[in-house]
C-alpha cells in the first residue's frame, strides 16, 4: 500500500456539497489501504474576498508590518477548508485530523505574501497517520523562524502539496483541479488541443514559466528538486470511478529520459500577454552600458525577461528588453527620469500591445531546425517577430499581441500537435 498526497484546488472544495464530494473520494483511497495526506486550497474566492477585505483597512504603501497581516488575514481561508473536510471524512467514518502550517509546523522565510518552504517536520504527520488517520494540512501556509504566519504567494497549496509530498517520499503527489491535466496549448484558443500524458519536468516548469497557469511555478520546481511525481488531473470525475481509472488519467510529471517516452519533439505552444517591451534608443555603444540601463531596473525589483542588443550603427545601438505589464510604467518612468539623461540616449519608448509565444519541447535537444520550423510558420502568416530568445528546450518570440491567437493556431498545426504522436522505434 503506498502513501499519497492529494491536494484539492480551490473549486474542488467550492462549497460544502463539493467538499463531501472531496471526503468521499480520499475515503475511497484511504479504504483501499493507502495512507492519505490531503493539501486543500481555500474555498474558491474565498483568498480574494479575504485579501480584499485587508486592501480596504490597509495603509497605502504596504508596509512590513501590513504584509504581515495580510498573510495573517489570507491564511484562514485554508484554515476553514481543513477543518470543513476533516469533519466531512469523519462524517464518512474515517478518521482524520486537520492541521494548520505552523501545528506541522511547515516552516519558511519570512518573506510575506510570498514566503518559500525550509523544511516539513514529519513527525506528527507521520504519528498521526501510524494512528489510523487521514491528515489534512492546509495549503498556501507556513510559519517563519519568528513564529509568524506566512504565505507562499497565489496559488501556494499547489507547492505545498509537493514540499509535503516530498518530505514524507510520497509514491505520487495528485494534484486535482478544474482542468483534466496539461494541454499542448490554451484549448479556449486551440480547439484540437491535446492532454499530454505525461510531460518532463523540465518542460513543465517552461510551460508554467511562460505562462500555463495549471500549476505554480515553484511547486514545478519544488517536484524538480526533490524529484516528485507530480500527476495533474480532474476533480470533476465521479468520486467512486476505480481508483486504478484515476491514478492513469490527467498528465504525469515525469523523470523520464526523453528516449523512453512517446513525445513529439515539441510538447506544447505556450503564451504570455503579462508582459510589455521598452526600448533605448541611440544608446551608446561601450562597455557597461547593458548594466547601467539594466541596473536601476533590477534594484526598483522589476524582472527583465527578454533582452537584444542590436549591432551598433555609428557608435549607438538600440537595447531592448520585457518587464512584467504591472511594472511597465514604473520601468518607463524610471528609464526616461533617470537612466537616459545619465547616459545620453536617444529616446526611451514603450510597447504595451505584445505577447509572447513559445514553443516547449524536449526533444529540441536532439533535433535541429525546430526554431527555423517555427520561424517560418510566422512569416507564412505574415508575423513579424520583434524578439527572439532561446534555451536548450525552448524558443520564444515577442510579437504583436493582436496576431497572438493567430500564432498559437499555426504553430500548434505546424507541430502537429494536434495528432497523437507514436512511439518513437
Ligand atoms: N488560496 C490561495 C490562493 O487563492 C492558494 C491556492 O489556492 O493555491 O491563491
Ligand atoms: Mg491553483
């Protein structure tokens, strides 16, 4: 018999009908012999109603001592949840026990709103399933080394599903949601998209970082780490399928060396909308001026993704690069005020109007011509690309964000995405 962590996003535990829904299905698990850990989110909107609540009482500039009644305030919500679903299982007549981050303890940093997990301690989790029980901890929380409450930013449970996953070696850690697994592109915008079966661990954390919201970004990473499997998949199955139906659906994350698995050289066609491109233009062309532009913007805490330099024209260049759209008027403001009048550029301009769409693939270590095929999809549609960037498993590109849908379409057909693809002889 093995030990399992489900974890339970917050439609799933939407209302008290779903939660019973909830209780039966880990029953189900926990009859047939298995040790159970449940991670539940909050009760859907119940993060944003609570956060809203706080953004009313609260001083303008978030302040310290504000951020830390903010994660005081958003951490009850999984707080409710573990309670409601320990006394739905009880109510099934199975035992379990619910219980908070800091009673595990869960411990992290003290970064608040977006604390990152230290270390699990086991042993009462370990004690309490010995006894029989089912063990329910809340997702999205911790404690840091002051004994304060924390949380690890939105969409948290995720990551602390996999951290508990981890500390106790989990056989597997399920993570059930609203969608049915991971997709080889947006189905609202690609209608023959696919469910992967399974997907590598480093194209998921690509797929995630370029902008699939299935799963948070640091519960990929936390998988990668301390090597999880991780399975994404439906909490909208009828609770008494055969468990053996369940733990064979939605998309497994895996270790697998690509050579063993069935895959198309390209997984999957992701897109980004959340970030916008700031120009420098006429900079000049000497040594340290990509730190002088660049500098200032990471010390205001902005995230600069993709960056080119052109080739100087002259002595002057052009430098270009994206920020998150959230920090696009601060990193304009801060360009135009400060970095081009200190060094002497030209202009500074803005484009809010981009996306980014990439291509996510494993097998693009082996196969070459992968980033030609996708360049000459675009052009085909007569995309110009204005950015390019590269890693071993991916190529993005910066376009205008009117043609984004447009793009997905093509590259998802061009890669035959849509086709199942066969074993490899
Ligand atoms: N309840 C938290 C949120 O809404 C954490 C989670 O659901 O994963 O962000
Ligand atoms: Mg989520």
């Amino acid at each position: 018999m093995g030990l399992f962590v489900h974890k339970y996003g917050g439609t799933s535990m939407g209302s008290t009908e779903r939660i019973r829904s909830v209780a039966q299905r880990v029953a189900k698990w926990r009859r047939a012999g298995h040790d159970m850990v449940v991670v539940p989110s909050a009760m859907s909107g119940e993060t944003n109603r609570l956060l809203g609540l706080a953004k009313e009482l609260m001083p303008h500039a978030a302040t310290p001592e504000a951020m830390r009644e903010l994660d005081a305030v958003a951490a009850t919500g999984e707080q409710v949840s573990v309670g409601l679903l320990a006394l739905a299982l009880q109510a099934e007549g199975v035992p379990a026990l619910s219980y908070a981050g800091w009673q595990v303890p869960v411990r992290t940093d003290s970064a608040f709103t977006k604390a990152r997990v230290a270390s699990i301690d086991e042993a009462r989790v370990r004690a309490s399933l010995a006894a029989g029980n089912v063990v329910i901890i809340t997702g999205f929380q911790g404690i840091d080394p002051l004994g304060n409450v924390t949380t690890l930013g939105r969409g948290g449970s995720d990551t602390s599903a996999v951290a508990v996953a981890a500390a106790l070696k989990a056989d597997e850690c399920l993570i059930y949601t609203d969608v049915d697994g991971v997709y080889t592109s947006d189905p609202r915008i690609v209608p023959e998209a696919r469910r992967l079966g399974s997907v590598s661990f480093e194209e998921m954390l690509e797929l995630a970082s370029l902008g699939s919201k299935v799963l948070q970004i640091r519960s990929v990473e936390f998988a990668g780490k301390y090597r999880v499997p991780v399975r994404v998949l439906s909490s909208f199955t009828p609770w008494d399928i055969p468990i053996g139906d369940e733990a064979e659906s939605g998309t497994l994350i895996t270790f697998e060396e690509y050579e063993k698995m069935e895959r198309a050289i390209v997984s999957g066609i992701a897109y980004n909308r959340d970030e916008a491109k700031i120009s420098v233009l006429g900079v000049p062309d000497r040594p340290g001026i990509a730190f002088q532009i660049l500098g200032p913007v990471a010390d205001a805490n902005i995230d600069v993704d993709v960056i080119i330099q052109n080739v100087s024209h002259d002595g002057r260049t052009d430098f270009s690069f994206t920020v998150p759209r959230n920090d696009y008027q601060r990193a304009l403001d801060l360009l135009k005020g400060k970095v081009q009048p200190a060094i002497g550029a030209a202009d500074v301009r803005g484009d809010t109007r981009i996306c980014k769409v990439s291509i996510v693939g494993i097998g693009m270590k082996s196969h070459s011509g992968v980033a030609a095929r996708m360049f000459r999809t675009l052009s085909e549609e007569g995309i110009n690309i204005q950015m390019i960037t590269t890693s071993e498993i991916k190529t993005s590109v910066v376009i205008d964000e009117k043609y984004m849908e447009l793009a997905v379409r093509a590259l998802h057909k061009a890669f035959e995405l849509d086709v199942a693809p066969t074993a490899e002889a």
